[in-house]
C-alpha cells in the first residue's frame, strides 16, 4: 500500500481504523509484498551524539527515513556505562503516516543493545524522560527487524532469490492487539526479522493473508491497533 510514499506529503495520515478490505489484497490466499532490500544499517547511523544525561524533557530533532517500505524498528545503544536504567522516548511516524512512540530503556551495569519493537518510516525527536546518572552519549540506528504493510499471517518468504522452507530461522512477532496501545508495547501490524542478514542488495518477498480482525470496540483490522502517540 502506497510503496512509493515519496509522493505523499509528510504528516498525511492514511490510516485506516476498522479497516475490513482492501483490493491490494487477495483475499483468502497470501498476498506477495517485497519488504525491499535494506541496508545492514549501523547502530549510530541516525546519531551518536545523544546526551544521555541532557536534563528530563530535553528534545533532539531527528533526521531519517527508512530504506524499508514499510519502515524498520530501531536499535539504542549507551557509548558507556549509563549506571542507573535511564528512559528515553524516539517520536515519529509509521509508513501510513501515523504519529507514533516509542520507549526505550537501557540497562545500568554496562554497555548493551536494546532493540526496539515498533516499525518506524520517519523520525521527528528523541525525547529525554529520565536522565542518565553517568556523562555518557547514545547510538541511536535501524536494526534488522522490518515492519509489515498490514496486520495478518506471512505463509512463505523468499529471501535473495531463495524461498525459505518451513520459515526456517525467521522470527516473526505478531500483530500487538493490545488497545490502547502504549509506549512500550510492540508493533500492531507485527514484524519480520529474517533469516539472512540484510545488505543493501538482497531482496525480502513475502507471502501475507491479511486479516481484518476487529476487537469488541471495534478497533483493529488491517492496519492495526492505531498507535500510541500523546
């Protein structure tokens, strides 16, 4: 849906909430999409010169679209020992055009990785809620998790030419049907991660049966939980 988002504006949401059917969508039988051929990505790639110990309610302008059509989580990474579980919140906007956050926590105690769940297309801000208690910077960079065109079941992928038998040492996580949904909770449309390692050149293809479920408020469909964004 909309793969070629260059020619819409940005802030134009195209969301859908409830949405039961759509005519890109073979309905009953899975449905080929091509999540593109994205980069490795590197973990400081969209900044590396956040301050982690900036005062509480300190906002950074972020630059960054996805080379992913559908857009593709992040991953934030501590340059040192932030000692305390600092909290940080990345703003931005999914491939539909819809507001979203996400809140990332990184663990005292050393230097690791946190991924994060949700599917971004374009950034706006990074958001500082609890301040390190150490003088150190954040990496801020796209993982290798893709997000999906719409909220359903992936029957079969192709990846580099090769279809992948059985899904074989691809991780799919599913649609989040928590509503509302938060800051912490994971994408409502669900995400890919693959089983070869992105490059810039090998291409993801994947079979996906939409589903149009819609929960007792009516929320839902083929878009998804709408995101959470105050």
């Amino acid at each position: 849906m909309f793969r070629e988002r260059e020619a819409f504006h940005v802030g134009v949401r195209n969301y859908v909430p409830g949405m039961q059917y759509c005519s890109e969508l073979v309905h009953g039988q899975p449905t080929a999409f091509s999540l593109g051929a994205p980069s490795l990505g590197v973990q400081n790639s969209i900044s590396a010169v956040l301050d982690a110990d900036g005062i509480a309610g300190t906002e950074t302008v972020l630059v960054y679209t996805s080379d992913a059509p559908y857009g593709r989580a992040l991953v934030m990474t501590a340059n040192g020992d932030p000692t305390n579980s600092p909290v940080y919140d990345v703003y931005g906007w999914d491939y539909l055009g819809q507001k979203m956050v996400e809140r990332f926590t990184l663990a005292g105690g050393g230097v690791v990785a946190v991924q994060g769940k949700k599917a971004f297309y374009r950034l706006e801000k990074w958001k500082v809620v609890t301040p390190s208690t150490a003088a150190t910077t954040v990496d801020l960079g796209p993982n290798q998790i893709l997000g999906l065109p719409y909220k359903g079941f992936i029957d079969w992928a192709k990846e580099d030419g090769v279809p992948i038998a059985a899904l074989a040492g691809i991780t799919l996580a599913a649609p989040v049907l928590t509503d509302p949904a938060t800051a912490i909770t994971g994408d409502p449309r669900g995400t890919y991660l693959g089983a070869l390692t992105l490059n810039g050149v090998k291409e993801i293809i994947i079979g996906l049966q939409g589903d149009p479920w819609v929960n007792a408020a009516g929320n839902g469909g083929l878009h998804g939980i709408q995101h959470y964004a105050p």
